[in-house]
C-alpha cells in the first residue's frame, strides 16, 4: 500500500514538473501562432486551403470584401511572411512534441509541409459582359443587355505553387 501512495505522489509530481516545463512552450507556440493570425494576405479568400494550412489552432475567420488594388508581388509577399511566422510556431510544436496533443503536431507538420511560396498568383477578374465585352456601365441596370448580361469575375486571387 505505501508503494502505490509512493508511486501515485511520484506520478503526480511527475506531471506537474512536464506541465512546468511545456508550460513556456504552449505559450510561445500560441503567441507566435497569433502573430501569424494578423498578417492578412490580400485578395485571398481567408478559408483558402494554402491558407488555413497555415494555423496551428483554427483562426477566427475575416469573411469581409477582399482590398482590391493589391499587386501579384504584395500577394505573394504576404503568403511568404505569413508562411515564415507559421514556420516559427511549428517549429516550436516538432520540438516540444511531448508538451502538445496529436491534433496540434499533426498541424504544425502540415505547416512545415506548406510551400513556402507562391510560384504565381491568379489575380481577380473584373466583371465583364457574358460575350467578353468589356462594358463601362456595369454596374448600371441594363449594362451588358445586349452582350448577354454580366459575367462576375471571381473576386479573390488563387494562389499557385
């Protein structure tokens, strides 16, 4: 009996020393995590594969219009930095596998599996008529009524590896 009470106190001063020692890696992983969360990357849909890949614990979610006026290069760009500050948190997961769950591990190897850039970025169409007109007044009622109506162009970029 004094066996099981000895090795039960052992056990249990056993975790409490990992949780001590995980501790400061839990919480640079999140932080760096959070610094990867707040760098957008123009004209890409938020819920983008490439980008979702890039989150260790799930972001929340910007579903507002894309900022139209961004370049190929400042897309690409941002991929990039994103791309290095997820790379930070997941190297801190792979080094520390033993303080996180299957779940976050499984992440960070998905990030570090991630391009780290974009080869080339398609970029939004505009709104053109359905024949391929490209009609000032779209926008206005009746634009494109004799080309077929308005095609919407898709209003996010694609990112290509």
């Amino acid at each position: 009996m004094l066996f099981a009470i000895g090795s039960c106190g052992w056990k249990t001063w056993q975790e409490h020393s990992q949780e001590g020692a995980c501790k400061p890696h839990r919480e640079e992983a999140l932080r760096l995590d959070q610094e990867t969360a707040k760098v957008h990357i123009p004209l890409v849909l938020p819920m983008d594969p490439a980008v979702e890949r890039l989150s260790i614990w799930q972001p929340e979610i910007d579903l507002s219009l894309p900022d139209q006026g961004a370049s190929e290069a400042a897309v690409a760009e941002a991929y990039r930095v994103k791309r290095a500050r997820a790379g930070k948190a997941a190297q801190v997961v792979m080094d520390h596998k033993d303080c996180f769950d299957k779940h976050v591990i499984s992440r960070a190897a998905d990030v570090e599996k991630s391009p780290a850039r974009v080869s080339r970025v398609d970029m939004p169409q505009a709104a053109t008529c359905a024949d391929g007109w490209p009609s000032g007044a779209i926008g206005k009622r009746g634009a494109c009524s004799h080309h077929g109506g308005v095609a919407h162009g898709a209003p996010w970029a694609t990112l290509n590896f």
